[in-house]
C-alpha cells in the first residue's frame, strides 16, 4: 500500500488512521484543559451568548467583540468529527484573535445523528448569514478545526465569507465512509459526492489557508496535501502549511 492510500485497508486499520486523537499522546488532557479554559473564559469575558440563526437547540452562535470599531469578524467551527463537542468548549480560542483586534464568533451545529450530514452541513452557510447580518464585519474569515476544518472549506462558497483557515481538516469524505466514524454519520454516496470539499472547488472565493500538525496522522495529513493544492479555483487561492506544533489541535493553537 502505497502512503495515503486508504483503499488498501481494512475498516479496523482505516478507523485508526483517522484516530488523529489516539496519535496524539496526551490529547484527552489537552481537551480537558480547553475545555476548563473555555469555562473560565466565559465566567470572566462579556459576549452576546446563544444567538439563533435556526430553531434547533445547537443552531445558536456565541459572540465576542474586541472593542475595537470595524472590526474584522473571525467565525470559528468547532470540531469533534461532526458526532461530539460543542461551541462552548472552545470559546478559549476567542482569546488571541480578541487580543489582535478580532471580533470572534463560535458556531454551534446539531451533532450526527440527531441530524444527517446533509443537514448539518447546510447549517453553517445559515450560521454566517445570520452572523454577517447581525455583526456587519467588515471582513468575515470563517475557520475550524477537524470537522470544522470540512465545514470551513465549504463555507468558503459563501458569499458572506472573504477569506478562510481550515485546521487539521477532512476533505474527501469518502474514507471516512468506510471508518467506525460512519456508524454515527451514516454517509451516503451522494452526500461523499456532494459534501467533499475536493469534489467541489468554488470557481471564484477568498484564500484559504490549510494547516495540519508535523505529528498528524500520515494518511489525514497526506490528504490535506493533495487535496488543498494548487487551490479550490481560479480566483481562490489556498496555501498549505504545516504547523510546527505536534499537531493542529485546539491546544496547539494558543
């Protein structure tokens, strides 16, 4: 088998290669202390909570302002590989964007398999248009991590959005249909072939930038690679690069 090349392996061995977490010594550790900070983050800073942009119990976004007038707006996706976590445990990020004259956003969605996919996915563009109408930035940058990297390079077709940074992202589905992930995603080969980023590169968007960790697994970071480059089009930019942190976890991003 050659590097990357998940059609050679079984679901047990393509399950761990996707296991970017059980790669990572330490990662539950890392979570907990996000997860900690983000509390203490929320006791301490002032911002616009659980704003709905939907009538689901997850369709709600966090703001925080910089106090900055005009302020460029950082919407972030968090990650959990679409089935676990929520916008509140990652509101500690919010603070050096904040600290650089950043307005930041949290995004909240509804988890697999409450919702399918398909829904999900379709949440996010919902999500920056409510927030690009309620926070008018000047300029929108929408980011996330794993499964809101995905989300991210998706949103990169909407208008609403001028620029994006994908961290540790997916971007072809299509391995992840054949992982234990799936049992709670419940992939259908029309939502691989619809939801991939890779498979639908907008023709005109902002730049994107990607990033993965020097220690991410080989066949998720291997696919980052090839799957992000030369660009999504050609009138949008992208850039590869790889973090010199272990990995491009939440906690490596400080």
């Amino acid at each position: 088998m050659t590097d990357g090349d998940w059609r050679g392996m079984d679901r047990a061995t393509l399950s761990r290669a996707y296991d970017n977490s059980g790669a990572v010594p330490g990662s539950s550790a890392f979570m907990a202390s996000l997860r900690e900070r983000s509390a203490a983050f929320r006791e301490t800073r002032s911002g616009e909570l659980d704003i709905p942009y939907g009538g689901g119990a997850r369709q709600r976004f966090d703001l925080f302002r910089c106090g900055r007038p005009q302020a460029p707006l950082l919407a972030f996706i968090h990650g959990g590989y679409w089935q676990r976590n929520d916008k509140q445990g990652f509101s500690a990020l919010a603070e050096g964007p904040l600290a650089r004259g950043l307005d930041v956003a949290m995004i909240g969605y509804t988890l697999c398999p409450e919702a399918t996919m398909t829904v999900l996915c379709a949440e996010i563009p919902a999500a920056l248009a409510a927030l690009r109408a309620h926070a008018n930035p000047p300029r929108l940058v929408v980011s996330g991590w794993s499964a809101g990297g995905h989300l991210a390079a998706l949103a990169m077709a909407c208008p609403e959005v001028d620029a994006g940074l994908a961290l540790s992202g997916v971007f072809d589905l299509a391995p992840i249909r054949r992982t234990a992930l799936d049992d709670a995603l419940r992939l259908s080969e029309d939502e691989v072939a619809g939801l991939s980023p890779i498979r639908h590169l907008p023709v005109k968007a902002g730049p994107l930038t990607v990033a993965y960790g020097r220690r991410s697994c080989r066949s998720c970071a291997g696919s980052r690679r090839s799957t992000t480059l030369p660009g999504p089009g050609p009138g949008s930019p992208a850039t590869c690069c790889r973090s010199p942190a272990t990995t491009t976890s939440p906690c490596s991003t400080r």
